[in-house]
C-alpha cells in the first residue's frame, strides 16, 4: 500500500515503538524504509533482524538527505514521510486511504494529525519511551476529536509517488531538516497542487520532538529555524508565513475555536487585495535586504 520513510538519528527506542504501532495498528499492510544516521546505537542490527529495509550514512546528513535516499528504494505507488518518535493509533492508514479514493487523482497531500499534550486539551501517555503508556492511549485516542483542516504541511504526509519524484523530493539545502515541510509544499504548490488536507481521524501520537532534527540545543535550534527561513525567503521570495497565511490558508480559525481552519474544499489562487500587496511588500524588503548583505 504505502511506501513509509523513517529517518532516525541513533533513537532506537523511539524508532521501535514507531515501527511496532505501524505493524499492530495499520490496516493495511506497508513498506518499511528507514534511514540510519550514524547508527551507533544498534539500529542497523535491529532493522536486520527484523528484515526491514533501509539506507545507512556514517555521518548524520540530515533528514532531507536521509529521506531522499530511503525514497529512491520505494517499491509502492503512495510514500508517506514519518518522523521515527510517532506512534500510529489504529487505522490511521485507513483514513488516508479512503480520501484518497475520493481525490480520483494524484495531486494532492494529505497528512494525518499529530496530537500530544498541547494546551492541555490531548490525551497526555508519557513524553517519553520510558513513560509511554500504550494501554492509556488505546483505550483513550478516540476521545481525541478533529475535523479535517486546511492547509495542512506536517507529517506524516502522503503524496503519491510520481509527485513526489517530479518536485524531487525534500530540498536538501535545508539542513538539517527546519523550513523543509513548506518548501515541500511550495513546491507542490508550483506543480498545480491545490489539495493540502489534514485528515483529523488519521491520528499519530508525538512524543514531543525526539526526532534528529530536534536534538540541538534551544539556542542551536533558534538560529537554525532562523537560517531556514532566510533559505526559503531568499529561493520563494516570500516568507513562510506568507505562503502558509494567504496560500494554504493554514492557521488557527478563532471563530469556531478550532486549532486548524476547517477544510473547506481545494485551495484557490489568494485573494489579492491591500492585506496581500502590503505583506507581500515586505517579503520583497526582506528579501532585497538578504540580497543586500549577501546572504
């Protein structure tokens, strides 16, 4: 069914819960590619003997890299891009299929929804493996309560494979992995893309960033979001939450308190009006600025 890329960076532990609830909870059976940064904690051997594939670098080359290189082995029509500290709640493929078949086409992401203990309102099982209560969490993820949202950029994301191949998968310059869903999105915006859905039944717990882009320090992690942003100004001309606010009309929709703007059909050209122009004319200073200072 699915072609599902895992890139992990030395977080067996992480990295085996992952691939237990792809196994015990899909509906469907999948392809397993993961790619292996460093590796020095005993994920290869694991992978081996539980005859899963993979692709391997002795250095840790990022997530885009790692995600190219496990993609190029994928065998099946849809890859679906995961971090390695999901843990996937039963069906969750299910309900990425079935819209899918509703599409009748292949220009579309779709992505499932993360969920953890943000503000409060999720259903809370360990921030990490050592806590991890998957008894709690079974017994419980259906109280967790969704619509299907717009403009969605976050894993895990479904595209089919021909899509994925045309825009040449993540951008790789974005090391060692912020600022890379968007441009992804961008990009698939740029080839007629216009349906960038988050299935809210299609649930993934998320045990709060534990993935290898995410292990840096605080400050390391400001500067490189920083960086990110500068790289996509400087390629898109616009900034991401430019692109995120008038084109994918992701965000938060207050008036019917919800954290994501409902769905609400395939996303159309922005509407071009004095908002539109003044922010676009600040993208342009910023990135003239960039230009400016030879960035």
């Amino acid at each position: 069914m699915f072609s599902i890329i895992i890139p992990t960076f030395n977080n067996i532990n992480y990295l085996k819960i992952c691939i237990d609830s792809i196994k015990k909870n899909s509906k469907f059976v999948h392809e397993i590619i993961v790619h292996v940064n460093e590796g020095i904690d005993g994920t290869k051997n694991y992978l081996e003997d539980n005859k899963i594939n993979y692709t391997w670098t002795n250095i840790n080359v990022g997530l885009c890299k790692g995600v190219n290189l496990a993609a190029q082995k994928a065998k099946m029509n849809y890859i679906v891009y995961s971090h390695d500290d999901f843990y996937f709640c039963p069906n969750w493929d299910l309900y990425l299929y079935d819209e899918i078949k509703k599409i009748e086409h292949n220009n579309f992401f779709l992505s499932g929804t993360m969920f953890h203990e943000l503000e409060g309102r999720e259903l809370f099982c360990g921030s990490n493996f050592k806590e991890f209560n998957e008894d709690m969490l079974l017994n419980n993820y259906k109280k967790i309560k969704f619509n299907d949202y717009q403009g969605s950029t976050w894993s895990p994301h479904v595209v089919h494979k021909h899509i994925w191949e045309k825009v040449g998968g993540f951008s790789e310059e974005f090391f060692p992995g912020a600022g890379s869903d968007p441009d992804f999105a961008m990009k698939l915006w740029m080839e007629n893309v216009r349906i960038f859905k988050g299935i809210g039944k299609s649930l993934v717990y998320h045990f709060g960033s534990k993935t290898l882009r995410n292990k840096l320090s605080d400050r390391l992690k400001k500067n490189l979001g920083s960086q990110s942003s500068k790289i996509f100004l400087k390629k898109w001309k616009i900034t991401i939450n430019f692109f995120k606010g008038f084109y994918l009309k992701s965000g938060i929709d207050k008036d019917k308190k919800q954290i994501f703007n409902i769905y609400d059909g395939p996303l159309k050209e922005p509407n071009k009006n004095i908002k539109y122009f003044c922010n676009l004319l600040l993208c342009r200073v910023k990135y003239l600025y960039l230009k400016l200072i030879n960035y």
